[in-house]
C-alpha cells in the first residue's frame, strides 16, 4: 500500500512548509489540505515567479496532481475563488480541484466576530488574522455551523438566517456593526454555484485513491505551538494542526500515514501574540527578519524573530511522529557572527529539557545556549552535506543528535532548487 507523507509545521507556523511540499509533490498524484483556513499562507517561487497558497494545496502547481480540501479545513468561498481565479490565469489547471462537503463554511459574521473578540481581549490579545478561522471552528463545534453541503441543500436559508440573527444579536450588545442576511445569502448562493463542479465526498475519493495505489502528500498548515491542545494557550490557532487533526481533518486512517515531515528553520519566527522563549526583540531579531525576508504571507505582520529552540522542536517530534526534518533557512542563519541554539529552560535555577505549554513557565524560562560561529560562504550552489562549511555540519548534526530525528532536507536559498536531499 502507498503510504500518505505529511508535512507539518515544527514551531509557530510559517517554517517555509510550500517549499518541502513542492520538492515532494513533484512525486506526488494527489495533495491534500486537511486542516485550518486561510489564516495559512504558502509561498512557492517556481522560475522566479512567487505563488502563495492560502486554501488550496500547493501541490496543485505539478501538472495532473489532484488536488484535495478536507473535511477539517474552513473555507472562505471569497477567497477560495479568487484563488482558484488567480491559478487559471497564470495557466494552472484547476480542474484537478476537489472540496470536501463536510469541509464547514466562513461567513462574513465570522471574520466580524473575530474581530470582536480581539477587541474584547483588550490587553490579552491573540493576534488573530482576523480570518474569522476561530468563529467558525467555534460554530462547528457548538453544532450551528454551515458546511459546504448545506450551501446545496434546501434548508440553507433556513440555517443561514437563523446564525445571522444569533450573531446579529451579539454584535449589537457589543457595539459591533451587524450583517445583512440578504446579502450574504446572495452572495454564498452566487459562490455555491460556482465550488459546485468540485465538491465532492473527500473521504471516500482518498480511500479510493489509496487502493489504486496512488501517492498522496498532506500539507498541513499552523504548527505544533498553535495546536489548540498542545501549544501555547491560549496563544494558539482553533484547531489541531498537529498528526491528529490530519486523521480527523481527512478521513485516513493512523496505519495509512508514512513518513511525518516536520518542517523547520534553522531559526526560529512567531506571528501573532504569546510566549516565546528564544526571541530575539533586539536587533539580531531584527537582522535576521531582515535577512529572513520574516514578513507574514497572510497579513503581511512583521514576524517576532529569534533562535532555534530544540526543547520546542524535540516536542513536536514527539507528539507528531515525526520521522525527519526538512530545515529551511540554513543560508540565512550563517550570516551570523554568532549562532545560538537553545538546548535547555532554566527556571528557578533548574535546567529542563522537556517543553511545557504553562504560560507562566514559558515566560520564566530562561533559554540555555550553545555557541556557534558565523559563515559567510556561499551555500547557495550546494547540494552535498559533505561539501557544506563545518560549522553548518556541526550545527545540523547538534540538532540531530538533540531532537533524535535526522534532518533529511536542507534549504539553502529561496530557490526551488536550492536544497540539499540526504
Ligand atoms: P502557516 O500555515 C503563522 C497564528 C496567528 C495567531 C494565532 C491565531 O502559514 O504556517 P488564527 O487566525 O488562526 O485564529 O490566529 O495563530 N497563525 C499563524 N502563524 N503561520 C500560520 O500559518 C498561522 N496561522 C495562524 O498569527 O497568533
Ligand atoms: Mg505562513
């Protein structure tokens, strides 16, 4: 049986999980999203032209890779077909798209309450893309959601009139500008037409897949740190973007996942609020967002940048099964003349090795280094370890040695090509 790979985020998110996903769906005949929203964003540079994905699997870009939105994804219509738009007018075959009808619905009211809650948050705010992603899981869970099906089915006015006056009622308590049901209903009806040649029942078309002996790659988005279970809460995005929410957000089952991809960089970014123990909010952060072009796909944020924390990366190698690393960035993080990398949290004069999503012992924790030298070479031509400058080797094989899990790819420019395969 073919076995589906799964990439998934290491740390905060934005760990450059489009370029693995592009050098293995090169191999791939299907690409599959399963959780998130359009909080995500991808960036792919194929012959100097930049793609960013926020919904749809960047696999899609290899020409017949089917490509697949589970059922653990939140969809914004709007900006699934604007996607959809901007890949046939630079030449990308669509036609290949799949959406799941379980897949649920973002709403106007969503991306207006998110922007409530924020609001509300005051001083604790989360730093939310104001997508409306945590609304919408919120209504799903609570059982009012609307899934992609129910855009087709006869009782949609129904369902969409009655959250409209539920959220309605709320925005007004807080002073917060209402929606207008008609105009929604008009225009999701207008966007049901057009998603309708795609939607499909995901779960049994990848089972299917599967037994024709088809390769699969999920695309994860988020990270480990955002997983609304095992990451920094209530700093965390609201779902599972961890191995678990792959299972639940697609339909496959434990015995078909093959290899679990954590993607990293060779040092470390936070977009949005919370607890970061190898940040840098000084000027080597600022160097390496420079250095790091650390600028968010999605809203453009500049990112919180700093070290590479092994105490975090051993973590989602546990909790994912992760059984290599793809490190992006390693070009990047030799332009420093000092390279730190954090293998231990100091509180309260103890030295801990093992990760805790407390906040208040995130924000005691006092990182514990270990020193490496800058390199200014050119790594960029590189495509053999061995021929990499003894301090990048160095460097990869501490981390290897740390977090028990060999670094199979190795990123060393911007580049499609730039990288290193052991
Ligand atoms: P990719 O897939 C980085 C962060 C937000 C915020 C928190 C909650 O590109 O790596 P949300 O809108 O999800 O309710 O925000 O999660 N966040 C991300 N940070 N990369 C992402 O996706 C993210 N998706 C959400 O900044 O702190
Ligand atoms: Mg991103």
């Amino acid at each position: 049986m073919q076995k589906v790979d799964v990439v998934l985020g290491s740390f905060y998110g934005d760990e450059g999980k489009g370029k693995i996903i592009d050098y293995l769906g090169a191999k791939a005949d299907v690409a599959l999203r399963a959780t998130g929203g359009n909080n995500a964003g991808h960036s792919i540079e194929v012959d100097s032209k930049k793609y960013v994905f926020h919904l749809i699997p960047s696999g899609i870009l290899n020409e017949g890779t089917m490509a697949i939105i589970g059922n653990g994804v939140v969809i914004d219509p709007k900006v699934l077909i604007e996607e959809i738009n901007s890949l046939k007018e630079n030449g990308v075959d669509v036609s290949n798209l799949r959406i799941s009808t379980k897949a649920h619905v973002i709403f106007p009211y969503h991306i207006e309450e998110d922007r409530m809650l924020e609001s509300l948050r005051g001083s604790k705010k989360i730093g939310t893309t104001v997508r409306g992603i945590g609304p919408c899981y919120c209504d799903k869970y609570e059982r009012s959601g609307i899934r992609i099906e129910d855009l087709y089915a006869k009782n949609f006015q129904e369902l969409l009139k009655r959250n409209v006056e539920k959220k309605n009622k709320l925005f007004a308590l807080y002073g917060f500008e209402e929606v207008d049901f008609e105009e929604i209903y008009k225009e999701y009806t207008e966007y049901a037409n057009i998603l309708k040649e795609y939607v499909t029942d995901t779960v049994t078309l990848l089972h299917k897949l599967i037994k024709e002996g088809k390769k699969i790659i999920c695309e994860g988005a988020q990270a480990t740190l955002l997983d609304i279970d095992f990451g920094s809460y209530p700093y965390v995005t609201s779902s599972n973007p961890t191995i678990g929410g792959i299972l639940t957000g697609s339909g496959l089952n434990p015995k078909q996942i093959g290899e679990v991809y954590g993607v990293m960089k060779a040092y470390s970014s936070r977009v949005g609020a919370g607890p970061y123990v190898t940040e840098q909010d000084n000027e080597i952060g600022d160097l390496i967002r420079e250095l790091g072009h650390e600028y968010g796909a999605t809203t453009k944020r500049p990112r919180r940048c700093g070290y590479l924390d092994l105490v975090a990366l051993r973590y989602a190698v546990l909790i994912n099964g992760i059984t290599a690393l793809c490190m992006n960035h390693l070009d990047t993080v030799l332009k420093l003349d000092t390279i730190k990398l954090c293998v231990g949290y100091e509180r309260d004069g103890e030295i801990f090795e093992d990760f805790t999503t407390n906040e208040e012992e995130l924000l005691k924790s006092v990182p514990v280094y270990e020193e490496f030298s800058g390199d200014l070479s050119d790594i960029s031509q590189i495509r053999d370890f061995q021929d990499l400058p003894e301090v990048a080797k160095k460097y990869i094989e501490r981390i290897e040695e740390f977090v028990g899990v060999p670094i199979k790819f190795i990123g060393v420019g911007a580049g499609r090509e730039e990288i290193i395969v052991r």
